[in-house]
C-alpha cells in the first residue's frame, strides 16, 4: 500500500527540519521576550541593555540551532 500524502510531507527532511527550527524558535522566543521584558521593566537597566541583550540572543540562537542541527544530523545518520 503506497504511503499517504502527510505520511509522505512528515517523512521528507525538509519538512522535518522546519518542524523542528519552529519548535524551537516558539520557545526560545518566548524566553527571551519574557527576559527582555524583565530587562526594561524590572531593573534600573537603560534602555540600551535590553538592545543589547536582543542582539546578543540573535547570535547565539544561530549558534545554539546550528550546534541542535549538528546533533539531529548525527543521530539520524548513526541509525541509519
């Protein structure tokens, strides 16, 4: 019996692969919006350092994707 239309959408990489980078990109953002908020609300902070904290998070959430992309390619081809 030939596989089904979703079953063949969930099993391409491609679609995997965005399924995964939006999980995380829904709580990583999450986290830091409630952090950045907490930075302009909550401290004695000038506005700057919660610029600085939103910049600083865009570089290491494609630092820590590329190091999550890594390991699910490792996983995935050591069971193979």
């Amino acid at each position: 019996m030939e596989p089904g239309f979703w079953s063949r959408i969930q099993s391409n990489p491609l679609v995997q692969g965005f399924i995964v980078y939006s999980i995380f990109r829904a709580f990583y953002g999450a986290g830091i919006l409630f952090v950045t908020w907490f930075l302009a609300t909550e401290t004695n902070n000038p506005w700057w350092v919660s610029v600085l904290f939103l910049l600083a998070s865009m570089v290491f959430s494609r630092i820590l994707f590329r190091l999550i992309k890594k390991w699910q390619n490792s996983e995935s081809s050591s069971q193979a």
